[in-house]
C-alpha cells in the first residue's frame, strides 16, 4: 500500500521543489530561483522532470549541473544536502540522482528530461534535494575520484527539498510554461 494520494491520483503520483540561493553562497554568486516539478504516472515508469530555474548571468555560457542529492537537509544551506542520490552505489554519471548539465539561455535554464529516478518505494527521492552547482557536470571523465563521485561540478548555488505536490499544481505550472 502507498500513500493515499496514489488512490486520489489513480496512481500518478507529482512533486515539486522550490529552488532557494545557498543561503552559504559565496558573495558574487549567482542567486538562483525557480521550481523543478516532477510527475510519475505508475511505479517503474518514467519520471518527467520540468526544470524552470532563473537568477544565472547573461549572457553567460557556464553550463551547470542539476543534480539529486542524499539528504532534504537545508539547515546548513545547500552544503548539508549531503552527496549524490546514488542508491544503487555505480559511478557517476550513471546513477539516478544525475541530471546532467544545462546551459542557461537569456539568464535562464527551462528544460524538461525523464530521469531514472522514482517517486515510488524505497529509493523514492521524495524528502531529497536538487542542487544547482556552478560549474558543469564532467560526466565521469575527469580522471579523478571526485569525477567519479559527483562529477567535480562546483560550488552548491541554489538547493530545495522534493516534497509532495498536486495534480492541480502539475498541470497550471505546465498551462503557465508551454513554451518548455
């Protein structure tokens, strides 16, 4: 048995988070904010992913990383949101917690993806994060252990925690951006 919103949903279940600044963010770091939502109609299907994220310098052709990290802790800003959401323990970029890199447009990063992340059961990612970091993501490739780690992607900029959400919160935050 799942929570009673599978019921109420017939078994699609929806999250969001509110990205925030690192409230440790280094002075002259961007201040980044927006929403990602997720939605995941049934329990080992996709899990759609919008990203709508705002605050990044423009022009700036920075690419940045977005990743799910261990922990929904924000009592030390974004620093205590532990490491990668990695529950099957393989090396990064190959673990669910991994949303790659994004280059932000006119001071913007809107992107939709399907993770391999879950909603559902035990590795669920409900009560996580998501953290934006400064830099891109080298996707495993840095001939270093922190490459294989967390892909030596920078500074923590912006950080929120993944909690339960709405169909109705899904389907106006799609009506409102379309153009993703």
């Amino acid at each position: 048995m799942g929570p009673l919103e599978l019921t109420e949903n017939n078994g699609t279940l929806y999250a969001t988070c509110r990205m925030r600044p690192n409230s440790k963010l280094t002075t002259g770091m961007p201040k980044i904010y927006g929403q990602v939502m997720f939605k995941q109609e049934h329990a080992g299907g996709n899990l759609s992913v919008v990203i709508n994220l705002h605050g990044f310098p423009a022009p700036d052709g920075q690419h940045r990383a977005i990743h799910i990290h261990q922990y929904g802790d924000l009592s030390e800003g974004c620093s205590s949101t532990g490491g990668h959401y990695n529950p099957l323990s393989v090396n990064h970029p190959d673990h669910p917690g991994d949303f790659g890199h994004f280059l932000p447009l006119n001071g913007k990063i809107q992107q939709t993806l399907d993770s391999d992340a879950t909603l559902f059961g035990g590795p669920s990612v409900l009560g996580r994060s998501v953290v934006v970091h400064a830099k891109e993501d080298d996707l495993g490739r840095g001939g270093d252990a922190g490459s294989l780690l967390h892909g030596n992607a920078g500074e923590r900029l912006a950080c929120c925690v993944i909690g339960m959400a709405r169909p109705k919160h899904w389907d106006n935050f799609q009506r409102k951006h379309r153009r993703l």
